[in-house]
C-alpha cells in the first residue's frame, strides 16, 4: 500500500501518546498499591493490549508473572459477534491473582467469553479484575466488570498504540480515529 493512501484514511488523534504514557503510570501506581504482596498474573489479550501492558509493567514497582490469551472477534470495522479461542493461558493460575489486560472494551463479548472461559477452568472470579487502556461505554452489549480504566472513548472506531483495522496500524504511538 502506499504511504499517502495508508494515512488518508485517519481522523483526529483522540489520546496523543504523552497522555497513554502518563496514564499508564498512574494506573500501574495503583496495580502496584492493590497487589503488594501477592502473586499476580498479567494476562494480556492479544494482539491489542502488547503495547499497553509492556508500558504498564514498565511503571509497576512489584513482582508479576505474565502471559497471554488470544481471540478472534472482529473483522473489518465490525464485530463478528462471536468469539473464537486462538491461545489460552499457558501459566498455571492456582492461587495466584489474575489481571486481564485488554486494549479495548466494546460490546463486551470478548471479555465475557475471557472471564467466563477463566471460571469454567475453576479460577475464583474474586481473584480475576480488568484493566482496560479504552472502554467505549455506548457500545456496550453485556456488561463486564472494568476495575481499572484509562480512558473512555466515543463511538468512533480507534486504531493505533497496538490497536488495529485488520492488522494495520498497530505501530502507531497515538490513539486516532479511523475515518474509513
Ligand atoms: P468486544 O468483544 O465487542 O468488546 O470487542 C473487543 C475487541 O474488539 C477489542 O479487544 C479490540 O480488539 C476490538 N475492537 C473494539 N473496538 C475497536 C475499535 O474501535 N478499533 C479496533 N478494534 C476494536
Ligand atoms: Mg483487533
């Protein structure tokens, strides 16, 4: 593809990267403050959520394991609505705490099939809390529980800062908006 038309189709910068940095400082202050001195798991949903913990564990001042789980869910610009296990967890989570690590809350279904795939495998839902970089509340179609947030978004699709549009843009450092 080239240059021009690769960036043609992006809108505005809605979180410019200063501002994801400094957010993921204060929210790894407070991951850090909650979870002294237990054993915690990050467990990050990839693909869009690798930037955003490898900042946050940049900023934490406590020991953590980490691992990854990955799903397929969108395509394009719209959700599928269903919800397939690529990677699950490889780290075992007997009492040990676990922090899912998401890049973007929308309607939700991806996080419910996370936390409900968790429970099925015998974790105490009292050991499982989110951390969410975006959550875009407007979106929402079955509620799930968002402990940590960083920012809340309009309903405009968000590409950019590990988030993508069909595997693009990833590398961008802002958060922008794709006009398509
Ligand atoms: P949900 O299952 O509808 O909550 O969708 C969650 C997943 O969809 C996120 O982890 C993202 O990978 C993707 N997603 C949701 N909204 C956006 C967006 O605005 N841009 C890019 N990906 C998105
Ligand atoms: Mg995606």
């Amino acid at each position: 593809m080239e240059r021009k038309e690769y960036y043609d189709n992006l809108g505005r910068i809605i979180i410019p990267h200063k501002e994801i940095t400094a957010k993921a400082g204060e929210l790894a202050a407070a991951i850090s403050r909650d979870y002294r001195g237990r054993e915690l798991i990050l467990l990050g949903n990839l693909k869009g959520g690798f930037r955003f913990l490898a900042d946050l564990v940049s900023f934490l001042d406590i020991p953590v394991l980490i691992d990854f789980v990955s799903f397929r869910s969108y395509s394009g610009t719209a959700s599928s609505g269903k919800v397939e296990m690529v990677q699950d967890m490889t780290i075992d989570a007997e009492g040990r705490d676990i922090l899912i690590i998401e890049d973007i809350v929308d309607g939700g279904t991806t996080l419910d099939f996370l936390i409900r795939h968790l429970k099925d495998k015998g974790i105490d839902p009292e050991r499982i809390r989110v951390c969410s970089l975006l959550d875009k509340p407007s979106k929402r179609k079955i509620k799930v529980p968002v402990h940590y947030k960083g920012f809340e978004v309009p309903d405009v699709f968000i590409v950019g800062y590990g988030i993508d549009l069909d595997e693009r843009f990833r590398e961008l450092n802002d958060i922008r908006e794709y006009k398509g």
